[in-house]
C-alpha cells in the first residue's frame, strides 16, 4: 500500500511524515519516540503511520504477469 495521505479518521496531513519516520526508525530510534517527534501525537494518526505495509513491491510481479499475459490476448 502506498504511504497514507490522511488520517482516515480525523483527516490530519500525514503524507510528509511518512518518510521521515521510516528515517527516523532506520536510524534506530523508537518507533513511538519517532512519532513523538514527528509531533504525531492521536492514538488515530499512529495507527495509521505504524500499520502501514509496503505492499507494492510484493504484488508488483503479479501486475507484470497479468500485463504480459494481456499482451499474449489470453484471459486472466
Ligand atoms: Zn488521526
């Protein structure tokens, strides 16, 4: 899944924190400290930060697959 834009409960910008937070965690701090820091305070908000999954990379060789099999005119 893509990075989320907003919080789907209260509507707050989390688009710009995203990557400072994987940063952040990279670098070894504290997943609640980082959002601490990112000033990312709502039990909501950090839900949404902490149970985001990069899925894209994993379904992206299944898109290819069905983009090649298209391409053949077979169906899926
Ligand atoms: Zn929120």
């Amino acid at each position: 899944m893509l990075s989320p834009i907003r919080c789907f409960s209260c509507g707050a910008l989390l688009g710009d924190k995203y990557e400072k937070f994987n940063a952040l965690v990279a670098k070894g701090m504290e997943p609640s400290k980082a959002l601490d820091k990112l000033g990312i305070k709502r039990y909501c908000c950090r839900r949404m930060i902490l149970s985001n999954f990069e899925a894209i990379n994993k379904m992206l060789p299944y898109a290819e697959a069905a983009a090649l099999l298209n391409d053949k005119g077979d169906e899926i």
